[in-house]
C-alpha cells in the first residue's frame, strides 16, 4: 500500500514559498543587472565614438599626431583582446591610447620627433615632454566615470624599473592598460620614422632589449606573436568608395579637393563617414581612387 505523506505543515509551505520568491527575485535581480551593464557599455561605446570624431577634426590639422594616436589605439585594442580583457577594459584602453598624446597637440612634428628620440632637447621641451602626459585631459576627467583615462593616459611613460615619468611609478604599480600604450606607442613611432626601410622584426628586436626594464615582458611578447606578424598598418590595396565598409582604415587621406581633405589618413571608418563620403561624391563626376590598409 502506498504510504500516505503527511499534509505539509503552513511553515513548510511557507518556506516552500519564499523559496521560490528568492529565486524570482534572483532572476529579476539579474535581468536588471544584464540591462545595467548593457546600458553602461553602450555608454562607453557611444562616449568612445563621439571622442572619435572630435578626434577627426584635430586629424585634418596635424597629420602625423593624429595618426599616430589612430594607430596605437588601433594596435592598443587588438593587444587588450590578445591578453583576454574585458571589451568595457579593451574600450577604456582604446580610448586612452587615441588621447594619450594630446599633451603634445600644437607642437610642431620636427619638435615631436627630437623629444620622442631625445634629440637636441633643451630643458624648456624636456619639461614640455615629460609633462604632456598630464596636461589637456581635462575635458576627459569632467566626467567621474571617465576619470580612470585619465590615469592611464598619465602612466604611459612610466617604466618597469621606476625610472619612467612623471611619477616615478614601477611594476604593479603601472595599469596594464598604460603599459599596452607604452609598448605600442614606442613600435609606432620607431616605425613611422623608418617607414622607408621597414624592418619589424628589427623594431622588435631593439625594443626587446628593454623588456624588463623599460617594457612589460609578457605583454611584450604578446604583441610580438599576436599583432606585429599581423601588422594592420603594413599592406595597402585601393578600392572604389562604394566598397567602403566600416572598420575599414584608411591608408591615405581622402581628399574632396587638391587642396581640401575630406578624411584623414590612419582613420577607422565608421557609418557617418560612409555616409559623407556617398552625400559628397553623389554629386562629383571625378572621384578618387581610396587606398586603405589590409590584412591580406
């Protein structure tokens, strides 16, 4: 015969019933959380882009800055996804590597390129130099949320063994986010002024003699196996402007004019450039060819 259950008890049904409360209000709970950090993203991928496009106009004035910032957030974030951050850290670390030279907007090239290679400095551009990771961010700490940027951007010439600038910082005390920037600010640059005999390996090679020291040595080696045999900025093929698609990076300034530019080189095109691009030329008979870099 089958053994009769005893009727449960109002306490055990109470139980039974916050039981299944708690767990509802997990599921609410974690709902909510998902929308929040969704939310938050698209904030920080919206905040990114609108930085992006400011960033277009300092562009078409100053060449050879603004596309060295192009290049290394570029470098920065397929680094970040390499070493398996977060996309909220590879998006933050992006956005940190494009300002990380605003200090030296307004400077002329010829005076950049003596203060990066320490040629000819006098003690006026040394200060200027080992200062301009902390001026002009301003506009970017205004926001609380955006304030940790700012602190990237400003450890970007601290090194390993503490003999960087401005602070003084060494090892741990350096985000990892500012010693991506480091390692791929420093290739870009040694590349950019040996573009006529091009040689990566020897960039490397050169670089890694400060690993340790200077460079972190794992995130080092990972940009090497990673992204320099892969180099994005390395290979150019031209296209019609119909097959513009956006993350496509432009390898040469798109000009309306002889005179006028439409969009920088180094630029990562988005929706809204493809979009210009199409309203202009819809209404020009001579249109260029565009180069942009590839893979292939």
């Amino acid at each position: 015969m089958p053994v009769e259950q005893e009727p449960a008890s109002a306490e055990h049904l109470q139980l039974i019933q916050y039981a299944k409360d708690v767990g509802t209000l997990y599921q609410e709970l974690k709902t909510e959380n998902d929308l929040l950090k969704n939310a938050n993203r698209e904030l920080a991928v919206s905040y990114y882009h609108t930085v992006f496009m400011g960033f277009d106009l300092i562009s078409l004035n100053d060449e050879f800055l603004g596309g060295h910032c192009r290049r290394v957030a570029r470098y920065a974030g397929e680094l970040g996804e390499a070493l398996g951050m977060d996309k909220e850290k590879i998006i933050q670390t992006k956005l940190s590597a494009l300002l990380h030279d605003m200090g030296l907007i307004g400077i002329p090239k010829k005076t950049i390129v003596e203060m990066m290679m320490g040629r000819n400095l006098s003690e006026d551009k040394l200060q200027i130099y080992k200062l301009h990771p902390i001026v002009n961010v301003r506009p970017i700490t205004s926001n609380e949320k955006f304030k940790d940027i700012a602190d990237i951007i400003g450890a970007h010439h601290e090194n390993m063994d503490g003999t960087g600038f401005p602070n003084g910082l060494k090892g741990d005390e350096i985000s990892v986010a500012s010693r991506i920037i480091a390692i791929v600010s420093a290739y870009d640059m040694r590349k950019q002024l040996s573009r006529k005999t091009i040689d990566l390996g020897k960039i490397i090679s050169e670089m890694e003699k400060d690993a340790g020291t200077k460079y972190d040595i794992s995130i080092l080696s990972t940009f090497k196996k990673a992204i320099v045999k892969q180099d994005p900025f390395k290979n150019t093929i031209d296209i019609h402007f119909s097959k513009l698609s956006p993350n496509m990076i432009l390898a040469k300034p798109l000009m309306a004019t002889k005179d006028v530019k439409l969009v920088s080189a180094e630029t990562e095109i988005r929706e809204d450039h493809i979009a210009s691009i199409n309203k202009y030329f819809k209404h020009h008979k001579s249109v260029p060819q565009i180069t942009i870099y590839t893979r292939n």
